[in-house]
C-alpha cells in the first residue's frame, strides 16, 4: 500500500469515526489530508469507493483475523472468551488511534451504514455471525467432552445466549471506558460460564 493512500484510509477512518458517512464530503478530507482533490481522486474513485475501502481495511480485515483464529483448532469456552477477548482489545485500539473518547457506537455506526448500503458487507457480516455462533456450539461441544460442562446441556440454546451477551454491552463505553472496566461483554461471558460449568463435589 503505498504511504499517500495509507494516510488517506487513515484519516478517513478517523472522520468516519467521528462525524459518520453522512458527516464527511470529499473537502473535510481535503482539510484532514491537507491534500489536493486530484490526489484523492487518482487513489479512490468517489466517497463510496473510500468508505468501502475503509471498511474493508478497518472493520473486514479485522473480523477475519479473528475468524482465522476461530478456525485454527477446537476451542473450548475459555479459550473462545479469550479470542474474544483479543477482537475487542483491537477494536479498542484502533479506537484509541482516533480519539479515546470516541464511543464504541461511533465504531457500531460504520458497521451499520456498510450493512444498509453495501451488499456484499451485509453477505460478509451475517455470515461471519454464522460462523461465530457455530464456533461457540462447537466450543460448548468441546467444553462437555473435556468434563467441564454436563452433558445435557442444551448446546443450541447456550450457543445463543454466549453470543447474544455482544448485543449492546460495550457499545456505549468510550474506548478508555472498556479499558478501565475489562469490557461488560467478556466479563458476561466469563460469569455465564461460572454460572454453568460442571461444579466440583
């Protein structure tokens, strides 16, 4: 990637952030870039063809790192929470780039304009929730054949409520906020799985 088109995805991404899709024309980012229209244009063809970009590097590369890692070996719960663990911690970062005080929403956001706009995203997102929801049945799965959870445990209906614990629980915390309080998503997940993990006689 050559450094000018970096930059540009880079201050992009930040304005995106910060003011969302709507709330950035091709001359807020002649003033974030300090570079010339003609600049923009030769690496980007228009604002969506940027966006796009930016989603792919910022958002799309991102999930399918951590997909990798889901696909790597057989995952027991701990270890699921932890790869989770590792997701959030580099949302959180690039958050942290921009301004720390940015709130996961802004993050949210820009998923959300790709999701309505962009159908190959959409096709992307839900599979990729396909796929996580899968990785926590298989880790249910492993976590009963290692002893830890009892057998008649409904893997199908935990699978659900592990990766239903995502849904609106960090989003309003500012990057710091998730930092300073370890993320309300991983510390539901840890205390469902103490809630339901085999208990010593």
């Amino acid at each position: 990637m050559s450094s000018n088109r970096d930059f540009i995805l880079r201050e992009a991404f930040g304005q995106y952030l910060e003011y969302g899709y709507d709330g950035v024309s091709i001359s807020v980012l002649q003033d974030s870039t300090q570079l010339g229209r003609a600049t923009l244009y030769y690496y980007f063809t228009n604002k969506e063809n940027l966006f796009r970009e930016v989603i792919n590097e910022y958002v799309i590369k991102l999930e399918l790192s951590f997909l990798e890692k889901l696909g790597e070996k057989a995952l027991n719960i701990p270890q699921l929470i932890q790869i989770h663990t590792e997701r959030i911690d580099g949302i959180i970062a690039l958050i942290r780039k921009v301004n720390p005080k940015l709130r996961f929403t802004n993050y949210l956001s820009l998923i959300l304009h790709a999701y309505a706009h962009d159908e190959a995203f959409k096709s992307f997102f839900d599979e990729t929730r396909v796929r996580i929801l899968d990785a926590w049945k298989q880790a249910i799965r492993k976590s009963i054949s290692e002893g830890d959870l009892e057998e008649e445990r409904d893997t199908e209906k935990l699978a659900i409520l592990f990766s239903g614990l995502n849904e609106c629980t960090q989003w309003e915390k500012t990057a710091e906020e998730c930092v300073a309080s370890d993320c309300t998503f991983i510390k539901n997940c840890h205390q469902l799985y103490e809630v339901i993990k085999k208990k010593e006689k």
